[in-house]
C-alpha cells in the first residue's frame, strides 16, 4: 500500500539499479502519503444525541470526518460502521456496461469514493483498520462466471474512482498492493481503456502496484499480459496509444514487448512503421537480468522461440534485417554483461542457484535470501517440491498441491531454524517488492498460478496452516496482523477456526490463540464480510465445538461477535440454566442497537428468536434473577423499530401458540377459558408469530413454472419460491421429467453410461448442471429449516451425497466435473466422513472412462482418497490397482504410479500390535479405553485393525451360495454390534469413519440374507442384517443417531419386513422414529414411501394371525408412527387408494383423524402435484362429511381443496356464505407440529 501509518505496513524500499543502455522502471515504489487523519474536531454530547448511526452516511456525502469519526465512537461501532448502508443517490457508469446503478447497499467506503471523499476514506481504511479487499467489493455479489467478472466485483471500489475520473482516490486504493493481484489487474486496465482516461492509464502502467504484480508472473504469463494490452491500444484514442507506450517500451516490459511484436506477423497490433519504432526504442531498454532469467526459466523454451522470430523477422526487409542484427548484438552483450554473476552462467549453475536459495528459505537465513534476490534482480520467491501427503492437518493433506514456495517450505523446516528469523524474512517479503500473493501461492505445477490450473482451488492460506501445524505462534500473530489485512479472505478465516477447534487439544495457549484470531482487525474484517446468517453459524459452530467453554465464550463476548453469542445464550434452555450473568452482560456491553437491528430485519429466523426470548422472560416471576437479567437484552430488542409497538404488552402465551382442538368441542371457543385481557395477550403473541412465520399458501405453489425457473437459470425466482413457501421438504423438489441428459451412474460397483431424466436428480444437482452458482450457494450456506424440536437446522449434510435414482454417493461429485466445477467439487470431497471405499473406486474409474488424467492425480494426491484406501477390503483394492494400471498408456502415468506407491503400504495392518488391545477392549465392553487407544495412536483406518487371531469364527449370516458371512470377516464395528457390545459401539461411531465400516465393500451393493424362519432379505449392508438379528435395541439407537449411517430403500424395506415377522417391535418404533430414517425415507420416490408404509400396513393387518398381537402391532406402529410425520402423508393417500382397508377391525376413522392433524398443507401439495389424476377422482369419492372413515378422509380432501390444490390460471373464488357456515379452518406451524383445527360460524 505504500505509507508508514497505512495498515499494509511499511512502504517497500526497493533498489533502483541503473545498466547500460536501460534505465529503471519509471516508479520503482509507491509514493509517500501524508499521515492518518487524527485531528478531528471535537463535538460536544449535546449535538450527537441529536443524530442517529444511519446519520453517518450524509456526513460522509459531505466530507465531515471530525462528525463521522465522532458519532462512530458515540455508538461505539468501531468497524461495524461498514454495515450501514442507505445511500438514496444512485450512481452512474456512464461508459461502461453496468450504466445506473442503485446506491442503497453501498457502505460507507463505497460512499467515500463515490462522493469523492478523499480524506473520509483514508479515515476508514487507515484509523478504524477497514480492508479495502473485502469492504470495496460489489455489495451482492455472488461469484463470476469468469476470473474477469470475479475480479470486477472485488475490484468494484477501484472502478467507481474511475467512474469519477478521481486521480486522488484511484491512486490511493491501487497503491493498496496487498490486496490486488494479475487477473484485478487487467480488469482495471480495461476500465480505464473504455472510460479513456489517460491520466489514470498512466499512473497505474507506472505504479509499483503493477510493476510487482507483471515481475512475478513467469514470461510465459508476462507475455500473455502484454500482448493483452497491446491488442487495448491498437483501436485508442492517442493519448491512451501514449500512456501505452510509455511504458511498453521500456523495463520491465521491453522483453516481452519484443517477442509480442516478431509474434505479431500480421502486423495487426502495429503498423510496420510503429512496429519498427517500438521494436527500437524497446531494445535500448533490454537489460541482462531479465534476458538471462528469460534464458533460464522453467518456460526457457520462450528464449529459444525468440531466436527462431528473430531469424524470421530478419527476412522481410533491409530495415527489419539491420534491427534484428541490432536486437541479437543487444542481446549477446547484455548476457555477458550478467555472465560475471555466478547464477547466469549456464542452466546447471541458475538451477543450483535456485536451490541454493529454498536451502537459504528453509534455514530462515534472511541475509542470504535478500542477496540472492538483489543479485538476480528478481523478485519472485522460488518454488519446489512440497509435502502435502505427510502433513497431518487434513486441510493441507488433502489438497493437490505439488509445489510449494520458499516460504512454505521454511515453515515446514521449523526445526531447523529460529521463530524470529522466520517472521523477519516474511516482513522482508512484504516489504521488499514482492507480489505477497505469489509468495504465498501453491500450486500443482511448477511454477504455474493456480488461476491457470481450473481444477485446483485457492490456497494462499498453506502457510497459515502450516504454522499453526508447527506451533509457530508468534509467526502466526504476526501473519494475521494487520499488515496482511488485505491478503486474507473469509475461506482462510473460517478454514483456521475449524483446525483450532478440531486441535484444540494441541494448543497450550488456546484462548490466546483464538482471540487473536477471531478479534484482531483481520478477524473482524473477515467475520463482517459475511452475511448475518453467516455469522450466526459461524458463533454457533465454535460456541458448540468448543464444547460452550467459558474462555471461549469470553472471546465470542467482544466486538462484532457479542450480538451473535446473545442469541444462542438466550435461548431458553440455555437462560433457564444460566446463573452466572457475567459473560451475558459483557456480550450486552459489546452489542450495539445497530447490530441487534440488522440481524432483527435479515431472516425471520433471527426475528423469531428474539420473539421467543420476550414471551419466555414475560411468563418469569418479578424476582426472578433470569427476569431481572433478561429485561435489560429486551431493553435493547423493544428499542428497535419493529419491536417497538409489543413494549408494554404481555407476551406470556405458550411456544406452540397452534394447540389441538378435537371437533368434539363442538365449535368451542379455542381460546376458551380466557377473559378479555387474555384473549388480547392471545392475539398480539398470534399476530407476532404471523408476522415473523408468514408464508405464501402452497396452492398457490406451480410446479410447471418452478421447473421452466429452475432450467431457465431464474435462480432469484427459486429462491423467493422456497422461501416464501418456507418449503420444509426440499428432497421433493427434483428436476423436471421432460428433460434428460447422459452420465454415468454406478451399477453395482461399476459405471454405466444411462441417459438420466432430470427427475431423478435433486434440487442441487440441477442447480449444479445448470452453473446456478447462487442457489446452489443458498442451499448449502443459507437455507434453514425449523424441526419439530423447533431447532433451526441447515440443509443436511447427507443431501451432499444423496441420489434419488439409487444408492450412487458421487453423482453430485460426477456432475460438477461435468460442469467444471471443480472448487466445490473437492471441497465436497474432502468430507471424507460422507463417503465410503466403494466411493473412491467408482471416482476413479469415471476418471479412467473420462480420460482426464490431471483430476486422476488430484483424486490420488487427496488426504479422502488415502483415508478410504485404507478402509477398502483386499478385493476392492486389487480392484483399484487394475484402475491404476489402465493408465499405463497415458503420459502422466509414471506420476500417477509414483503416488499410489505410496498408498501400497496405507492399506497393511500397520497397527498388528494394537489388534489384540483393541479385542480385549471389545469384549469388555470398555468404551472409553477403546476410544483412548484409536486417539493416542492417531488410528486412521479402523478397517486396518484385524481380529481374525483372536475371535472365535462362527456363522453370522446365512447368505445363498457360498458366500457366508463368518465372525472373522468382520470389521471391528460389525464385530461390537454382533457381540452386543453398546460401549464399544458408540466409541466407534463417534470417529468420522461410519460408512466405511458398514460392509458395503465386496457385496456388490446387494446380498440376500436368510433368517431362521427361512425367508430371504436384501440388504446393502452387512450391518443392517446383523443388527436385527442381534436385536439389540441399544446399538440400533447408537447407529441411527449417527450423521453417516447409510440406508437404502432396501435396507428399510427389509428391516421392517424381518422385524415385524420376528415381532421385533420395540426395534422397529426406534427404527422408524430416527432422524435418520426420515432423512433417507424423503429421498426415496414417492411410489418407495408408499411401498414402506404399505409393507407395514400389509404386514399387520393380513399377516399377523394372533388377534392381541395384531391389536398390539397395530397400536404401536400404526397408530403410534405411521399417523405422524413424514409417514402420514402415504398413509393417507393408502387409505383413499383403499377404503377396503377399513375392515371393522380397528378404529381407521380415529386414525384418518390423527393424519389430518399432522399432515401439512405442503404434504397435501406434494400430492397433488404427483398424483394429480388420483387426487381428482378422490375429489369426487369422498364427498360425504361424518366421523365415518370416509367422512374423515373427505375432510381431508376439503383441506386440500382449500388449501392446497393448484389450479392453474384460476383465481381463487370467495366461498359462498353455505359452505363457510360452518367451516373448519386447519392453521398449521410450521415446525411440524399437530394442527389446530378450529370450528367457527362465519357468514
């Protein structure tokens, strides 16, 4: 950035070195700036009372630092001023594409540029430590395209300058050169170029931003630069051809401007006459050190091409063969002019020299590191072979990155040299001319940026994590300081809080260490540039994971985090507990009013919560301490504007405001028992709870055109769908069935080539084909869902994987590489607690049919893929190595086979010595010893671990041909489950390593198991099979709790076939009431859940023979589970199917009834929008009201008449005064619960 008092650190002093014939680079450092503005104005208590937070923007407008500086301290925002937005101006890109644009949600820097406020700026940036990187971005942006759109929205601050032709504050934000980077760089130009605004031209052709961004690409990457700007000028005004020129011609640009030109050999970029005149004047500016280090380069290739267009050149003419001659002398003898320096004597003594410096990186020996640059003239921190594979950090193991920088290679060498000297040759790169980005940057080709390799995602944040891996805590303090505030971006703030958290145990200062990194300006920075559902995940993420420790909370109770711990510390649960109000109120001293009503105004979520905490404090006791407590957080809540009209009303009504009401109460009253203030408390909690839970009726709700917005990429229309619907089943929502596309899906262990109709992919794999960047990014990141437990729950991780055409885990991995969205593919991938060894053969077999051999080494260089190896069975791996073997034609095979040598050891029984403490432990059902030894050893393959040696074998499962399952083919979890063993099940289940262990391995996807009553179930798994026969009801509570159990729709199908033959009852209500088995109950087709229900139904009302056990069966599956959610909308539509059922034998009225309380407006939707056919004959069947089974189901079909039915292009028509006489009105909640039905007489 380039002044002493910035918060980029000190201005680089860089050497300018004179030669021969050259001259240095016009500005070889950024300039000087006057200090941080300090002298404000005071202003008395009297007139800022006078102005509220949102006054802050029109003393901006008008330049008045002394008041914005005064009121932010007034309300004690600090950096949170960067969230007031408000601005009514508009703001107008008069020569490029964007034209008018809306001011509303620009903050305040934004608002300073666009105001041409110079002096507010440098106020925000420099005194309050704002990050020009994360503040200066488009507001609402989500993410290009192309890395030229990206860069337009992270670079938005600089382009408004230039919209305002403003020198001042253009010059001020590029000079930041912290924050920029090649791809904003050529962004910016073209601004420039279509603005034709020369004078900016020429000061950032000139700056020394520019100068270290173009001297630390490769020539490879400088000549693609230049020809780039070359091909801007060729159609420009002359005073833009001149600012071109200016520096084109000269260092460090001449090399590249000569090859560009003998390129150009149509003179498309020039004329003859220019051409000529460039070629030139850019030769007098050749210097030795960049022709040797374009010699000697990894792209030495480039030299030798220049020769061979040099040679050509020489033939068109007189004048071109006497400049050539010119040119070649030129280049001679600047070489040997440079030939003295030991480094440029030939290729083996340059690359020696290269090595010899990442020695002189990894010794941290800061002399010889500055000597070894300023010899060269080069400022580009070399790179070489990194060590990925042997870092236990998942985050960098799992990444495939090759190559690291010296840096990163000095700190992985941490013992060999001193903490201090580390911190001292990073300030020396900071400072010393360097790109910091390129510094920092790995990648998986040598000397290649990863924006040049699409596939590999961002990694500037290795060094982060390689420090915090060697306990370098002063270098980590002093990289997340605010010198490098604009380095960091919000992956690498959330990436080091989830180590620290899954570490903890490995950092002695650990509130130190947290602190610094959530509360420093980087970490707030970073936290407030994210959106405010964002930051509540973020707080709630660390608040649970460091299992509600009081240290941490104090962390969380500071500034801009305090607003966002008060909403999880007064949940009720927890407040009810809470009798240390200590924390509680240093978080209400660190929250401000303009906090509280952001996060009020962004979600309904957010309004709930504090609505909830009102009615919980207003039902306590006067002298209750939680009353007195809690008054002064609802103090702040009824000061913001919504809230305001509830201050003074009573709130003390229950949580589930919607109670059942039987229509035996005959149209009473369903507030009853209530006098007049009471029913007016009722009304105000109700209107609350409507105004903050609204939702659009789901008749209303087209399928048709959700499906023409879903293909069309209406990604904004998809979103307001699903939220103004507040869609609690987002499984049901697929693709349409018109459209179709060809992929691979896998069969048994194999992939076949199918044409797959769009309706049997999900939402997210539409939205993934589609490129919808945004609503994918809604439904992982923002959308929400209230359970029946009234928790805010985000979507569920096991969606990520889920396939509703089968049991296929990588088809969304598949797709996005269909897609080339290979970011998030990895990323998903990367979770390797989703997926199973089966998963990683089927990858890599898609990339063998794909021929894509670069995502084949990505897939084998990832710390998922060695996990998984590790667990696959002996079958499984041979069949991998015929995988690994199939690519013996391609020309990175010899790479390939380097890295899965090293995976041949990764699957043997390293841990032989183990297994039989392991055993012991088992049998004794010693859970705790268990789990200590899998985490002293760092035990990463607990299919490693055999008991064969010690186990006595037996039959376990009974399975046609030869195939028997016996004791010593079990794993270590099929072996607890088997001996019944709940202890030493639930230590196995609570390492990240489920699904692998569940048997899925050599069954190929289907085994058939014969019981003893000798009828045949298929089953994926071996566990399902063996958990019923141990009917052990303990282990399957422990299992199904578990986030990474798998089942399939015959897993389900047959767990309840077997356990009802067996009368495992119990097992069966534990079964179908998990979380679980509803998650994987929705994701199977609407034709599987009926099979399910219908199963059960068959089950006990045909083959149960004994009368009191059908009663028993009856009352407890059906009546007890299918009547409830999500169950109840196939039972229904079972019984309207056929009313047959109803024999006489059981009451199928009452539970009719009981299905008209839980199935909701959206189930009924759902209905008709797949059964439409069926649902208007059932229109016409039921008819006839009555407490009958028909009567019952004919209310049912008035709900969904009234309240669900879509009827397209109709407006809806008021009921006639006969039918809403007496009318029953189904209010529904939308967190699932029962239904309030309420009888009322309206004319």
């Amino acid at each position: 950035m380039g002044c002493n008092s910035s918060k980029d650190g000190k201005q680089p002093n860089t050497k300018k070195i004179g030669k021969k014939g050259a001259q240095a680079s016009p500005q070889r450092s950024p300039r000087k700036r006057d200090h941080s503005p300090s002298n404000f104005k005071a202003v008395n208590e009297a007139e800022l009372q006078k102005h509220k937070p949102q006054d802050i923007l029109g003393f901006i407008k008008t330049g008045n630092v002394s008041m914005v500086h005064a009121l932010i301290n007034h309300y004690k925002l600090g950096q949170a001023v960067i969230l007031l937005t408000g601005d009514k101006d508009g703001f107008s890109f008069t020569k490029t594409a964007e034209g008018q644009v809306s001011t509303t949600n620009w903050n305040p820097i934004l608002l300073a540029i666009r105001y041409k406020q110079y002096e507010v700026l440098r106020y925000l940036v420099e005194t309050q430590k704002i990050a020009i990187r994360h503040a200066g971005k488009q507001p609402g942006s989500e993410g290009g395209k192309s890395a030229d759109e990206m860069a337009g929205q992270q670079v938005y601050s600089v382009l408004i300058s230039i919209a305002n032709k403003d020198l001042k504050i253009f010059s001020y934000l590029w000079d930041i050169y912290t924050a920029w980077d090649e791809t904003h760089l050529q962004r910016v130009i073209k601004e420039l170029v279509n603005e034709k605004w020369h004078q900016g031209l020429s000061y950032l052709l000139k700056s020394f931003t520019t100068e270290i961004i173009f001297n630390s690409q490769l020539p490879e990457k400088q000549i693609e630069i230049v020809r780039a700007w070359y091909g801007l000028r060729s159609q420009e005004t002359p005073d833009i051809k001149k600012a071109f020129d200016e520096v084109l011609q000269s260092r460090p640009y001449a090399i590249s401007t000569i090859y560009v030109q003998l390129s150009d050999k149509s003179d498309q970029l020039l004329s003859r006459p220019e051409k000529l005149a460039h070629l030139t004047k850019a030769i007098q500016f050749l210097d030795g050190h960049p022709l040797a280090q374009f010699k000697f380069s990894d792209e030495s290739y480039l030299f030798y091409e220049l020769q061979d267009k040099i040679a050509q050149f020489d033939q068109l003419g007189e004048k071109e063969k006497a400049l050539m001659a010119t040119l070649s002398e030129t280049i001679t003898n600047r070489l040997e002019e440079v030939s003295t320096v030991e480094d440029y004597k030939d290729q083996e003594a340059f690359d020696d020299s290269t090595n010899a410096l990442i020695e002189a990186y990894k010794s941290a020996k800061l002399e010889q590191i500055r000597a070894a640059h300023e010899q060269r003239e080069r400022k580009r921190v070399p790179q070489a072979q990194g060590s990925n594979h042997v870092v236990d950090f998942e985050e960098l193991n799992r990444m495939p990155y090759f190559y690291w920088t010296g840096l990163a290679q000095m700190i992985w060498q941490s013992e060999n040299n001193i903490e201090e000297d580390q911190i001292e040759v990073f300030k020396y790169i900071l400072t010393g001319g360097f790109n910091i980005r390129q510094a920092l940057l790995q990648t998986n080709l040598k000397g290649k940026n990863t924006d040049d390799v699409p596939r590999v995602p961002p990694n500037l944040g290795n060094c982060l994590i390689l420090t915090l891996n060697k306990l370098r805590f002063n270098l980590y303090e002093y990289l997340w300081s605010v010198e490098w505030i604009n380095v960091w971006g919000p992956k690498h703030f959330t990436m080091i809080t989830d180590i620290i958290s899954r570490q903890q145990e490995n950092f002695e200062k650990l509130q130190l260490l947290l602190d610094h990194h959530l509360n420093s300006p980087v970490g707030t920075n970073l936290f407030l540039d994210m959106t405010v559902s964002q930051r509540f995940a973020f707080v709630q993420k660390i608040y649970n994971n460091f299992g509600r420790s009081y240290d941490v909370q104090q962390c969380l109770s500071k500034r801009h985090y305090a607003p966002y711990l008060l909403l999880l510390l007064t949940e009720r649960d927890t407040f009810m507990r809470t009798s240390n109000f200590s924390l509680y109120n240093q978080a209400l001293g660190n929250t401000t009013k303009l906090e509280l009503e952001i996060i009020a105004n962004a979600s309904d979520e957010h309004e709930e919560r504090f609505m909830k905490f009102l009615r919980y404090i207003d039902m306590l006791e006067q002298t209750d301490q939680k009353k007195v407590e809690g008054k002064k957080f609802i103090s702040m809540i009824f000061d913001i504007a919504k809230f305001q009209a509830y201050n003074g009303i009573s709130l003390n009504i229950l949580d589930h405001e919607s109670r059942i009401q039987d229509e035996e109460q005959n149209g009473a009253d369903d507030v009853q028992g209530f006098d007049d203030e009471d029913h007016h408390d009722a009304r105000a909690g109700k209107a609350i709870h409507q105004s903050t839970l609204a939702k659009k009726n789901p008749k209303d709700f087209d399928l048709q055109a959700f499906h023409k917005h879903l293909h069309s990429g209406k990604q904004d229309q998809i979103i307001d769908h699903i939220k103004q619907f507040k869609f609690t089943d987002l499984l049901y929502f697929r693709g349409s069935p018109n459209l179709s596309l060809k992929t691979y899906l896998m069969k048994l262990n194999d992939l076949k080539l199918v044409n797959l109709k769009y309706d049997q992919l999900t939402l997210l794999q539409v939205a993934i084909l589609n490129k919808s960047h945004k609503l994918v990014s809604f439904i992982l990141n923002e959308y929400k869902v209230m359970n029946a437990l009234r928790e805010i729950k985000a979507i569920d991780q096991r969606y990520l994987t889920v396939s509703p055409n089968g049991e296929d885990n990588t088809l969304t991995l598949r797709l996005l590489d269909q897609v080339n969205e290979q970011g998030l593919l990895w990323n998903l991938w990367s979770n390797r607690a989703n997926y199973t060894p089966r998963d990683l053969l089927i990858m890599a077999k898609y990339y063998l049919r794909s021929q894509n051999s670069e995502n084949f080494k990505n897939l084998l260089y990832s710390g998922t893929s060695q996990y998984l190896y590790q667990e696959m069975s002996a079958k499984l791996r041979q069949e991998f190595y015929l995988v690994i073997s199939a690519t013996q034609e391609w020309d990175s095979f010899p790479e390939i086979d380097q890295i899965y040598s090293t995976y041949k050891d990764l699957g043997e029984d390293t841990y032989y010595q183990l297994s039989q403490q392991i055993f012991q432990a088992i049998e004794n059902d010693d859970g705790q010893l268990l789990k200590s030894i899998i985490e002293d050893n760092s035990i990463r393959s607990l299919n490693s671990i055999s008991l064969q040696d010690y186990v006595e074998d037996k039959l376990v499962l009974d399975i046609p041909g030869d195939d028997d399952i016996f004791v010593r083919h079990l794993n270590v979890l099929l072996y607890s489950v088997y001996m019944k063993k709940p202890k030493a099940v639930k230590a196995i289940v609570e390492s990240p390593c489920l699904r692998a262990l569940q048997g899925y391995d050599d069954l190929g996807n289907d085994i058939s198991v014969t019981t003893q009553t000798q009828h045949h179930h298929h089953f994926s798994s071996m566990l399902i099979p063996i958990l019923i026969a141990s009917k052990d009801t303990e282990i399957l509570n422990i299992l199904l709790k578990g986030d990474h159990i798998l089942l399939s729709y015959q897993d389900c199908l047959s767990f309840i076939n077997w356990s009802v033959r067996e009368n495992f009852l119990l097992g069966l209500k534990i079964f179908l009431t998990s979380p679980s088995v509803h998650f994987y109950y929705q994701t199977f087709t609407h034709e599987n859940q009926r099979e399910l229900i219908h199963a059960i139904l068959k089950a006990v009302l045909y083959q149960t023979e004994n009368a009191e056990l059908k009663k028993t069966q009856f009352h407890s599956l059906v009546e007890e589970q299918l009547t409830k959610r999500p169950y109840s909308q196939m039972l229904t539509l079972l019984f309207m199917e056929d009313p047959q059922l109803n024999d006489g034998k059981f009451d199928l009225a009452q539970v009719v009834r009981n299905c008209n309380k839980t199935v909701s407006s959206e189930d009924l939707m759902q209905l008709g929008q797949s059964h439409t056919q069926k649902m208007n004959q059932f229109e016409q069947r039921y008819i006839q009201e009555g407490n009958t089974f028909e009567g019952e189901l004919s209310k049912i079909i008035r709900r969904y008449i009234a309240d669900s039915k879509f009827v397209k292009d109709l407006p809806s028509q008021p009921a006639s005064s006969t039918d809403i006489r007496k009318q029953v009105r189904f209010d529904e909640n939308d967190d699932n619960q029962p239904l309030r039905i309420e009888a009322e007489n309206r004319v």
